[in-house]
C-alpha cells in the first residue's frame, strides 16, 4: 500500500515510444503493451529517478490545474495501478 | 484509459478514471465552452494509428535489443542502423515514423560469427543456398517467426553503394560512432553526419520509388546544420561514396527528367543510375547484359532466367513444387519483358548515347 511517505522510480524494464500525447510501453517479459496519457506520461518522466509520493504530487500540482487532494488521490491511484503492473519500484 | 491518473493495459482497454470523487472534480473544473483545456481532466487523444506504430516499432526494439545483447555476449561488434535511429532524431515532432525490420552492421571478419549467433536465436538466413550472384549485396536477411509474427534482421557485411572495402568501411563507421541507452541496454549508433551520409546513400540506393527515404532526406536536410553535412561529405568522401551521397542529395531537389542534366548524374556509373531510377527487373537485366561480351551474354541470360531453386523460394514461397516456380519465373520475365525493353531504351536516352566509363 503506497502512501505519500512512499520512494517510487519507475520500472527501467519496459521499452517506452511516444504517440502523439500517449506513451506506449511494452514490457518485454511480460509482453503486454501499456499506455499513458499525457499526465500519466508526465509522471513517468519525474519517476525517472527515486522520488517521494508527495514530492511527485508537489511537482504535479505546480504543473497542472488541480488541487492537493485530487492530485494525491489520483496519483496514488495511478502509481498503485503501475506496481501492480510490475512497472514501479517502491523503495521505501 | 484513465484522464492521466490511471492506466490500464492498451489490451484492456478500460478506462478508469470515472470514480465519484473525479466526478465531481471535473464539475468544478468549469471547462471553457467548447474544449476543456486541462490536461489532467482530458487528453487531446491519440490517433489509433500513432497507437498502432508505437506498438509496432516497440516490439522490433525488443528484438533488436535481444540481438544485441547476444552480439556482445558473443564479443560481435555491431552499429544500429535505419529504423530506432532515424525515428528518434528526425520524427520528434509525434509524426509516426514506422520500420519494419532490425538493421545491424558487424565488421566483416565477424559477419559469420554474428550468423552463428542468430542462428542460435532461432533466426533462419533467407538467403541460405542462392547463388553468390543472387545475394543482396550488402547484407542478408534473417527472419525469425514468432507468435506474435516474423521479425527480420537484416545483417548487413557493408554499406549499400559504398565502394571501399567492408574493413575500411568499417572503421570510418566505427569511429563514428557512439555507445546510448536503446532499450534497456547499451548499442553503438552512428553520430550525427555519418547518419546524414546514410540517408543520402539510402535516396540514392531506392531513388524516387520509395517516399521514406525521401522524406527522412528532406527532414534531415532541415534539422542538421550546413557544417553536420559538410563533415558528412567528408564521411561518404571516405566510404567512396561520394558521386552517391551527391547523388541522393540531388534527387530532393530534381525531377527525373532534371536530374540527367546533373552534375551528380554526370559522375555517377551505370549502376548507380538504374538504382536511383529504380528501374524494373528486366530493364535492368538488358542494360547489364547490353554491357557484356558478346560471348557471355546468353550465359547471363540463362543464369538470371534459371536463378537457384533457394532463391525462387526466396521470392515466391517455400511450398510450390520447383518446376512451377521456375515456370512462375519464366512467365513473370516474359510479361515484364516489353516494359523492361521499353525502360532500357527510356534509360539509355536519358545517359546518352553510351554509358560512361567506370
């Protein structure tokens, strides 16, 4: 269960392609595709290196029009979708 | 897809992002009327065919990347050429640049050791059992079939119309090259203006059949600067491909009926014109034959009318019985023959009078 507290980096594993607004993965063990609107794409960027949950959401925050509490909320949501797919590492 | 929070598979294809608390977060978003502008309520979308390319072009990095990381365990130099390379620097602005196939060069010395080692990887040469003057000639194609397809690697022993030796081309290539991160692992690519000679060569070696090469031409023409193509003038100068380099460069800016009026045309030989004119099978036959002795010229006629059974399988398919595709051969010749006589003649009234010396 990740909380703001959480250090996440992205998966170095999976082959990304841009398209248009959409990032196309494909993980090459498990040999599934993946993809990732624009601000999905935007948070894979900034998990280019280990980050915290909140730095992530404080980032995003500053980048987009949304609040504190639907960024966190919806940013959990995404970064636990992408551990379930094996495409996140939680460090802490 | 979810509206940037979430993020289904693509096979999935659900969509997430719909829960109450998004709901309502989007009423308070108040879009402007017409369009909602925030990026994190709604993407300006993907066409399916970016989709399709992206997904298309990763599964070839994966196996180029595989290939590569056999080649180094094997101790095979290799230079990733075409494809990932060209896509990368000249289509960063979302145009999807597809590739269909895997290019790789090794030194010549390790060309069948790099086979060896494609054959362990369950990848079959295409060009097994043809003839030596049936072979593509500057690399052969392995293909290798999957569930998910065939993916081909095209090994290439040199670089098409080139005409230095393999070993010195090599090493000019070589020192033009670089290690970057493709794929999760390391490969060598060519820098900047060695890649820039091998989008002029490319024109020249499919002329003005192919819209690919052209386009890459022309976007390259555009991104890099005045010195970048200068320094690669250098390059092709050292791979003794320079009438080609100019050559490819001259067909961006000239028609066909143009281009003879060349000083690149001028300079280039009789093979490198029927290239860049992309001149159909039986013409070119004629033009070659037409330049023969006398004495060899039915031997070359029945070499090219009989080819090897492995190179009719190559070119019609495993299955048929071989007396049928030689039949097949035969009539595919004979129906072409009549535009290859009337391409040749075409061909010759645009060179001249004669060809001009090599």
């Amino acid at each position: 269960m990740l909380t703001p507290y959480s250090v996440v980096t992205r998966s170095s594993r999976p082959f990304t392609a841009q398209a248009q607004d959409e990032l196309v993965m494909l993980d090459p063990d498990q040999g599934r595709y993946y993809g990732l609107d624009a601000v999905g794409n935007r948070i894979w960027e900034l998990l280019e290196e280990p980050r915290s949950v909140a730095d992530l959401c404080a980032a995003l925050s500053r980048e987009f029009a949304v609040d504190a509490a639907s960024c966190r909320r919806d940013v959990l949501t995404f970064l636990e979708q992408l551990a379930a797919s094996q495409l996140l590492d939680v460090e802490a | 897809m979810g509206r940037g929070a979430c993020a289904p598979t693509c096979q999935s294809a659900t969509r997430a992002g719909t829960s109450r608390s998004r709901t309502r977060w989007l009423q308070q978003a108040k879009p402007p009327a017409g369009r909602c502008d925030n990026p994190w309520v709604q993407s300006a979308g993907t066409s399916f065919r970016a989709r399709i390319v992206a997904m298309h072009n990763l599964a070839i990095d994966a196996v180029t990347s595989e290939v590569v990381q056999a080649f180094d365990a094997a101790g095979v130099k290799s230079l990733l050429l075409k494809g990932p390379t060209i896509a990368r620097w000249l289509y960063t602005d979302n145009t999807p640049r597809p590739y269909g196939d895997t290019d790789l060069l090794v030194p010549p010395h390790q060309f069948a050791r790099a086979a060896e080692v494609l054959d362990a990887l369950g990848f079959a040469n295409e060009w097994a059992g043809v003839r030596e003057s049936e072979r593509n000639r500057h690399a052969d194609m392995y293909v290798r079939h999957q569930r998910q397809g065939a993916f081909t690697v095209d090994l290439h022993h040199r670089i098409e119309l080139t005409k230095v030796p393999p070993a010195q081309a090599w090493a000019v290539l070589e020192a033009h090259a670089s290690t970057t991160p493709f794929a999760g692992n390391a490969v060598a690519c060519l820098d900047r203006a060695a890649r820039c000679v091998l989008l002029a060569l490319h024109v020249a070696h499919h002329g003005y059949a192919e819209a690919k090469p052209l386009e890459d031409l022309r976007r390259g023409r555009s991104l890099e600067t005045r010195s970048t193509w200068a320094e690669a003038r250098a390059v092709a100068d050292q791979l003794g491909a320079t009438v080609a380099f100019d050559l490819g460069l001259a067909l961006l800016e000239e028609t066909p009926e143009s281009l003879v009026n060349s000083a690149a045309w001028s300079a280039a030989d009789t093979d490198l014109r029927m290239s860049v004119l992309n001149l159909p099978p039986p013409a070119q036959l004629l033009l070659m034959m037409n330049e023969l002795p006398l004495y060899r010229r039915p031997g070359f006629a029945l070499g090219r009318l009989f080819a090897s059974p492995a190179r009719l399988r190559t070119k019609q398919g495993r299955q048929a019985p071989i007396p049928s595709l030689y039949w097949r051969q035969v009539r595919e010749l004979a129906a072409m023959l009549p535009a290859g006589v009337t391409e040749a003649r075409r061909f010759r009234r645009l060179s001249g009078q004669g060809y001009p010396d090599r």
